[in-house]
C-alpha cells in the first residue's frame, strides 16, 4: 500500500500498529473499485507498507478494514457472500472510484455473483442498469432453483433429535433406524464449515416428504448450495434457465438436464476439493438407480469431489455402489458385545413383547434356547408366524390368512363377532375386540404379503367386504329391528340388550361404503358393476336404505350415513336429498322415516318409490308433495313463531336466525343443528346480522334495542339504546367498528361498537325507516322508508346527500352493489307491494355519483 508507511520499530522488534493504523484505514486503496473484489475473492490476503513491511493479513486486520469499508467482519472470514441481499452489497461500492465510468459497475460483477460482459462505451447508467437486471434474474433463479435451505434441514433435524455436544460428542448408536448417520452427518456438516477452502453441499432425504423424496430434489439442493458459494459454478445452469426460465426445475426432463450441468460443475478446473454429502438416500423413494449411478459416474471421472452418503443396509445400494474400488464402508452395526436377546430384538420392543408372549406358553421350560433359535428381526418372526400357518391344514391356514387380512385393511380394529361375520365364521355375539393386527408394522407387513400375491391383494380385500358387508346388512337390517313399536320413541331411551340384532353388521354399516370406494379407486369395471343400475349398490339401496338409516341411528352414527351418502353423492342423489330433507325428524325418532319421510318425499323419488310398501296404511288424506326434490336443500326448525330475519356468517358456516318469538338461533350450516340459542329480548326480533369477521351477532327488536353478542357464545357484550319504538334493521360497517339501526321512530342511529355510544342521528324520514345498510367501502349509508323514499347519507356527518324518490307505496329492503368503492355505484330496492307487477314486486333502480 504505497500511502501507508511504517517507519517505526518497538524494541522488542514487533510491528506497532500506532502510526499506521490511521493511514491505513484512509488509504487509495479502500477507495478504488476494483481492489474490492481482490480483497474478497482470495481465501487470503496479506497487506504491506510501501517500505513492503508485512501489515497482516485480511484476517488479523478485519477490524479496521471493517472501519474502512463497511464490509461486514463475517464475510471478510469468508462468510459467502450470496447469503447477504443485493442492496448491502451495493452499499460497498458507494464511494469507490474508477477511471472509467462504466468499471463502477464492472467492478461489482463478482461481488453480486453474475456473469456479465463488459460493453464500454454504454455509459455508467447504461451499465448499472444491466447489472441489476442480471443481478435480479440471478435472484429469481436461485429462488426458483431452491426446494428448501439445507441448513434450516439441518438445524431442524438436530433440534428434534437433541442436538449436538460441541465440545463431548456422545452418540449411542442403537437400531438401523435411529443409530444417529443424521446426527453424525450434521456434525460433519459443522466441522466443515469451519474451512472456507473446502467447499460443500448436503442435502437430508425425507421418505414422507414428497418435496424431498425424489433424486431432482436432491440434485437440486446440492446444486443450490455448490452456487451459493461458487457463484461462478451458475453460469452452467444459467445457459438452460435463461431459455426454459422456471419450467427448467419441473418437468419429465428435469434430472436428465440438472444431472448434466451437475456433472460439468464437477469438472470445472477452479473447483477446489467439494465435500457432497446426502443423509437417507434410501428414502429417496423416487429414481433413485439414477442418483446412485450420478454418485458412481462422478466419483470415478473427477477428484475434485468427494460423497458421504448414509443410509440403511438396503443390498440394491450396495449393489449399486460396489463398482467404486475405493469406495470404504462404515457399518453402524455394533452388536458382538450385546446379550443374546438385545441381538435377537435388533433394538425393537415389540420383538421382546412377541417373544414374551410365546415364552408364556405352556411347555416354555427352555426360555434361553427358545429365544436362541428364534429368529432375529421383526419381519424374519412374522415370517415364522406365516410358516406355522402354512403348516396347517389348507382350510384352516386359508381361514387364518383371511383373518389377518380382514384385520389389517380393516378401518378400525374388530369386535369378535364383526370379524366373524364378515369372514363367515360362526363366533357368537359377544363383544370381544379382536387386537391382533393393531400394530403399524404388522399392518405393514401383511400390507406387503398382499402386494407380493402371497396373500390376496388390498383390491380383493376391499371387495369382499364390501360384498360381505352388503349381504350382511341385507340379511340383518329390517323394520323397527329393536322392537320400539312406537314412531315417537326418543333414541335417548333405546337400550342396548345382550342380543343386540347389530351387533354383527355394526362394522358393515358404518363402513361399506369405505371399502366400496378403495376397490372402484383402483378398479374402474369393479366400479361399473357395482355401481350399475340393479347392480350391488342399487338393489341394496332398494331393498334396504331405509333400513340402514334406522340402524346408523341405532348405533349412534346418523353422521357416518351422511358422509357415506355423500361419497356417492352422484350417483345417488336422490338418496341425499332424503337424508337431508328427514334428518332431524329421523334423528329425534328413527322410525318416523316410515311415518312421515316417506310420505313427504316427491312422488318421482327413487326411494319412496322402493319403499311404497312401507309407508304408513290407513291414511285417508296424503300431502300433495312436488313430482320432484324442489331447490330446498334443508329446512331449519326450532322457533315457536315465525322468522322475520336470517343472515349468513361472511364464511357460510353459520346461519342466524330472528324470531318473533324473542329468540335468536344460530345454526351449522352443513349438518343444519341448532348450536346456539341467544336469549334476551323482551319482544319480538326484527333485524339480525353477522359482523364481517363473523366475530360479532346484532339483533333488533321491538323491545327498542339493539343487542350485539359474542359470536359462538351466549354473552351479551353490548346493549344499545336510545331508539323510541320498534327497531326495524341494524347493519355492521365493513370494519366492524360501526353499527346502524333503523327504527319506527323515523330515525336512523350510527353506533360505536366498541364503546355503544351513538356517534350519528340521521333524521329526514317522514316514516317508519324499514332498512338500513352500509356501502361496501362504508362511506355511505341508504335508509328505506315507509315515507316511499330511500335516502342517502354521508357517513361521518347528518348530511342527506341525494333522496331517490319513485315508488309509489313503502320501501321496505335496500342493498348496495359490491361496485360500491367506485365513482359510479348502483343502489337497488325492492317494492314488495306495487300493483301491476307479476307477484307483487317491483325492481327500481338508481344510479349515485358522488
């Protein structure tokens, strides 16, 4: 540095930083553009004075480089520099001089990580205009090239597994899943990290992620983190982005592409030693013959990378990677000094159990010799529990393998008796839980028998129950099968008895439906014959829904009929409408579903049709019904008197209802029950309406006030008065924070929500004010009146801005349009009493500018 000197010596010879620190913080050279990238791009770089007296190195000076150039201390240690944003790199350049204007931005070109092509002559605005567009476009690529950070894998996987001991680094290795090759790899990772000579990339594989399951995933986490500290190693892939763009990560040529320039990085001649490793490649589930050959290919044609893999003992892997001579393997497997059953268990509990059980047998008088001869592994003593079925005569080993495939594709684990049924076998009516097959690796393990065609497969399975359950339930189910004999007998009081009729087909009824589903999944004909006019599912429908609904009640599963029902939704309409349409009445007396569902369905439904023979006899007048299902999904009953307003919640799931008979009922839209009676007022409700988060309740009433409650509670938080007589209609503003009410008085009231002080009284209506509402931006407000007169007014002050006049009797309802922030807004009402109009209304619209 030719403007720092050092001319002074301490005595004991050692260089004294006191008369050219200051120099050397406020040198040219600090200041110049391109000595920026030579003071970053070198691993090491040593400073002298211009008498070529070694100052130090970057390292050893990063305090006053620091305080020369803004340039954080964590990137002069080598930090890389893609992990800071654009703008702080930018910032280093500020107040650095070239002789060109153009270099400015030249100068940059490796401190931002782009590959641009100097053009003199285009001025410095010119370049600085491409480099940010290159910078940016490397942004986006780096973007859509990442899946997730490595390094937030990383630090998740030793977070849940109990991190790493920097000091003592303690692993206990126990089992091939859970022997810690995750937690070694992460320290590995660290130790690495601690040289910024060596670079490397990792990448851990999550079999039950679909995002980090398959070999592109991999290559392109390992891609991403090779570029983030060799930026120059981008320009490989940026040759193919810059003509496919995003479309170049997805796609069926995806790996054939990445596993190209993937090779080419490892070629590069300015690639230092790479460290690659991939934690799990056996749960690459997804191509994974092509990551091993790409490990192979790589490893055999450069030095300049190196691979630690990890996985479990998988042979397919071994077979794959035995071609590397120098290939060294590290086995986890510690298991010469453990004890006879340890090495037996291989570190599973559920082995011992199993063994423990067979100990307890009658005859176990040499447990030590019994656990020596059984076999090691989970799959190796299921394999000996096959065998002794094998060994049994054909019809009992036949009936045995039906049992534990039943168990496994079961839904939920048997009862004696269900089981027996459904594999028709004679085992009473006892409730006992069968628990066999209750163990994922059990259901695991039966689950692959299935797919190898040593047992019958998933299809067949789900198959033969549903046909089991469908003859089952035809068989059994019947009118009135526990003997109730009255149609209003309430289910609270039915019994279960020891001879329950459904105790065998409880399963069945709930869950054919289920099992009908997964075998049409992956069977189209099976769906067709089962689903085909006077197939399976028609003449079961036919002959027996009715039946079914009375028995999913009597097993207190009325809901698992309607999710199953709807399953079929489009091919059995006609039976959801039924459902839908008698739910309640059902639900309250199962077998008013003869007394009045059948009665009171279309005469053009399916299941009336089927099921005329049991409607009730002796009726001498019956209800004339429309031909078909009319466009009322459902009908909401619980008031005493009639309803004279009904608001949806602004997500749909909750409707509100006001009566006048004083009470305000919430319901579920979907299963239409009454959740929630609100209970108060003194007279009858007029108005009630949801806030916009759904989070609040208005009523009015003719009590003259106005209650505001807590949405999925019974509490009144807010009660407001002031209005002289009945209270027509209330409306929430947009923001929630307002609410206004229009009242008999002639009035219209704006109240504060949050504190129930009335900001605004709008007075102007000669009349009864019948409805009010808020604009969708909620700056205006419109009042309808029986005065024959809707008003207009600006909310925040008592100013009418327009009055629309025309109608030629009482306005009774007003809405805005959802155009309402707009100059132009569309006001619409409704008169419901003009006469020449067909059915009594009439539609008048009018235009506002504001």
């Amino acid at each position: 540095m030719s403007d720092v000197s050092y001319s002074k010596r301490k005595a004991n010879a050692e260089l004294d930083d006191h008369h050219w620190s200051a120099a050397f913080r406020s040198s040219r050279w600090f200041t110049r553009g391109w000595t920026l990238q030579e003071s970053l791009a070198p691993t090491s770089v040593d400073f002298f004075s211009k008498e070529w007296r070694r100052l130090g190195d970057k390292v050893s000076l990063q305090t006053k480089i620091r305080q020369a150039t803004r340039i954080p201390t964590s990137v002069l240690q080598g930090e890389p520099l893609s992990k800071l944003t654009i703008d702080d790199r930018l910032k280093w350049g500020e107040h650095r001089n070239t002789k060109l204007p153009e270099d400015r931005a030249y100068c940059l070109i490796g401190i931002l990580g782009v590959q641009m092509t100097p053009f003199y002559g285009e001025g410095a605005a010119g370049a600085f205009k491409r480099l940010m567009e290159e910078a940016y476009t490397q942004r986006r690529f780096f973007q859509d090239l990442r899946l997730s950070d490595p390094h937030d894998d990383k630090r998740r996987i030793e977070e849940r597994r109990g991190g790493l001991l920097e000091e003592t680094r303690l692993l206990w290795i126990k089992g091939d899943a859970g022997k810690g090759k995750a937690m070694l790899l992460c320290g590995i990772v660290n130790e690495l990290q601690r040289s910024t000579a060596m670079s490397h990339s990792f990448f851990f594989c999550q079999g039950t992620d679909h995002s980090m399951n398959n070999t592109t995933s991999v290559l392109r986490g390992l891609i991403y983190m090779l570029v983030s500290q060799r930026p120059w190693l981008a320009s490989y892939l940026r040759k193919k982005y810059d003509q496919a763009g995003g479309a170049l990560f997805e796609g069926a040529n995806t790996w054939v592409a990445l596993s190209d320039v993937f090779a080419d990085m490892t070629h590069d001649t300015d690639l230092n030693t790479s460290w690659l490793l991939v934690d799990a490649v056996d749960e690459c589930v997804t191509d994974l013959p092509k990551l091993l050959d790409l490990i192979v290919r790589t490893t055999t044609s450069t030095s300049r990378v190196k691979w630690l893999i990890s996985s479990r003992n998988e042979a397919h892997i071994e077979q794959r990677l035995i071609s590397i001579g120098q290939a060294v393997k590290l086995s986890l497997e510690l298991e010469h000094n453990a004890k006879q059953v340890a090495r037996a268990a291989n570190g599973t509990f559920l082995w011992v159990a199993l063994m423990m059980q067979e100990l307890e047998r009658p005859g176990s008088w040499d447990p030590l010799a019994m656990v020596q001869e059984a076999p090691e592994g989970l799959d190796q003593l299921y394999d000996s529990m096959m065998d002794r079925i094998v060994r049994l005569t054909k019809r009992e080993a036949d009936m045995c393998r039906l049992l534990l495939c039943t168990a496994a594709t079961a839904y939920r684990p048997l009862y004696l008796a269900e089981i027996g049924s459904l594999c028709g076998l004679a085992t009473g009516r006892k409730m006992v839980l069968v628990d066999a097959v209750t163990m994922i690796s059990a259901k695991d393990y039966i689950s692959g028998k299935m797919l190898g065609a040593a047992l019958p497969s998933q299809w067949e399975m789900n198959h033969d129950l549903f046909m089991r359950s469908l003859e089952l339930m035809s068989e059994t189910l019947t009118r009135d099968m526990y003997g109730l004999v009255e149609p209003g007998y309430p289910i609270d009081e039915v019994e279960t008895s020891d001879t329950d009729p459904l105790t065998a087909v409880r399963y069945s009824c709930i869950h054919w439906v289920d099992h009908l589903c997964d075998c049409s999944i992956s069977d189209a004909t099976s769906q067709d014959e089962n689903l085909r006019d006077d197939g399976a599912v028609h003449m079961f429908l036919e002959k027996c829904y009715v039946y079914w609904l009375e028995a999913l009640r009597l097993c207190r599963s009325m809901s698992a009929g309607v999710f199953s029902v709807s399953k079929l939704a489009t091919l059995i309409q006609d039976a959801r409408r039924f459902i839908l349409y008698h739910k309640t009445v059902i639900e309250k007396h199962p077998l008013q579903v003869y007394a009045s569902a059948l009665v009171f369905s279309p005469p053009d439904s399916l299941i009336r049709r089927s099921f005329e023979h049991e409607e009730l006899t002796g009726l001498s007048v019956r209800p004339c019904m429309q031909r078909a299902w009319s466009a009322c999904l459902q009908t909401l009953e619980g008031h005493i008197s009639y309803v004279r307003s009904v608001n949806f919640s602004h997500d749909s799931t909750l409707l509100a209802s006001a009566s006048h008979d004083g009470t305000v009922k919430i319901w579920q839209v979907i299963s239409n029950e009454c959740v929630q009676t609100l209970e108060g007022h003194g007279h009858g409700g007029f108005s009630v309406v949801f806030s916009h988060d759904s989070s609040l309740l208005a009523s009015a009433s003719a009590d003259r006030t106005v209650k505001v409650w807590q949405a999925g509670s019974n509490n009144c938080v807010r009660i407001l008065e002031g209005h002289s007589n009945t209270i027509r209609s209330v409306d929430f503003s947009h923001d929630s924070t307002l609410l206004a009410s229009a009242s008999d008085d002639c009035t219209v009231k704006v109240w504060h929500v949050g504190s129930g002080r009335c900001v605004l009284t709008l007075e102007g209506h000669s009349h009864s004010v019948m409805s009010v509402v808020f604009s969708h931006d909620s700056s205006l407000l419109a009042s309808a009146s029986e005065d024959s007169t809707v008003k207009v007014w600006q909310v925040g002050s008592n100013k009418c801005v327009q009055t629309l006049e025309g109608h030629s009797s009482f306005v009774d309802s007003v809405a805005f349009s959802h155009d309402s922030t707009l100059d132009t807004a569309s006001l619409s009402v409704t008169l419901p009493h003009s006469q020449g109009v067909v059915g009594g209304q009439r539609r008048v619209c009018a235009n506002l500018r504001r």
